[in-house]
C-alpha cells in the first residue's frame, strides 16, 4: 500500500511539473495544466486518508500554480478546494453537474466549434452582446454533454458493470 502511493507520489510530482517544459501553443497541451489535474488527485488522496503528511503535495502543487498561473488562480483553486471539504451537504446542481463532468469535457470544445461555424455560416455577430453568447455557448454544451451522459456514458457504465461482475462471478 505504501509502495503504490509513494509511485502516485512520484507520478504526480514529474507530472506536474511537466508545466515546465517550454513547447510552442502551450495553452492547447494538458500538461500546461498538469499542476490542477495533479492537485484534485492529491486533496483526493488526502479525502482518504486525512493525515497531515498528506497535504504537503496539495500545499507545494499549490505553490506551483500560483508561479505558473499566478496568485488569483492559486487563491480561487484553494478556495474551491476548502469548499469542497467543508460543505458536507450535496447539493443537486452540483452533482448533476459532476455526474455529466466527463461528459462535458469530451465534448465542450466539439460544440464550441460547432457553434462558432454556425455563426460565420449565418453572418451571426458574436461582437455584440458577448456574455449573453457566452451563456447560450454554455447552455448548448451542458445540453450536449447531458444528452451524451444519458445515452452513451451512462448506458456504457452500466453495460460494463454487467460484464465485470459476470466475469468475477465466473473466476
């Protein structure tokens, strides 16, 4: 048990610091994003197993977004997470929101780039009136990433639940 977090440890550490590394359109690549990634697995892993040895990883990674991002990301980041941890109550929006999360991430940017062809195919002026864009951009991907939970992900974990279990029971 030891040995499997102390590779997680280590994992985590050259991971994150892969946001180090100068490559060209950096901003596309997750590794510039690696510390963030990084620092929900180490409160994650801290949730578990709540010894104070385990948020020396969350304070350093916290450390590092701030000189890679800067102070206002690094204060939102550990405000966020101290939320987390400390309000004990589920709150629906929240978790429709994290069971569509996966979801939404495969398919935010596919949307956005729908959303902007259609624009540009319709002589839509997106100059005018952008956060009332912004929200309609936002609306169409949680709708899209909804439906893609409901009918794919969904169905897909429950499917692979069967088969797993089948197999256990089998061995």
């Amino acid at each position: 048990m030891a040995e499997s977090y102390s590779y997680k440890l280590v994992f985590l550490i050259i991971f994150s610091l892969t946001c180090l590394i100068p490559f060209g359109n950096a901003d596309y690549l997750v590794l510039s994003y690696a510390p963030i990634f990084a620092l929900g697995i180490s409160l994650f892993n801290f949730y578990k197993d709540r010894k104070w040895t385990n948020l020396i990883l969350p304070v350093a990674l916290l450390g590092l977004i701030e000189y890679k991002f800067g102070l206002d990301v690094a204060v939102l980041l550990s405000f966020s997470s101290l939320m987390i941890f400390l309000i004990k109550s589920l709150i629906k929006p929240l978790i429709f929101f994290g069971n569509i999360s996966y979801s939404l991430y495969l398919t935010h940017s596919l949307c956005l780039i729908v959303f902007l062809g259609l624009s540009k195919k319709t002589n839509l002026s997106l100059g005018q009136n952008q956060l009332w864009w912004l929200f309609i951009e936002i609306l169409i991907a949680v709708l899209v990433a909804y439906l893609f939970y409901f009918l794919i992900e969904r169905p897909s974990m429950i499917l692979s639940k069967h088969v797993f279990y089948k197999r256990a029971r089998d061995n």
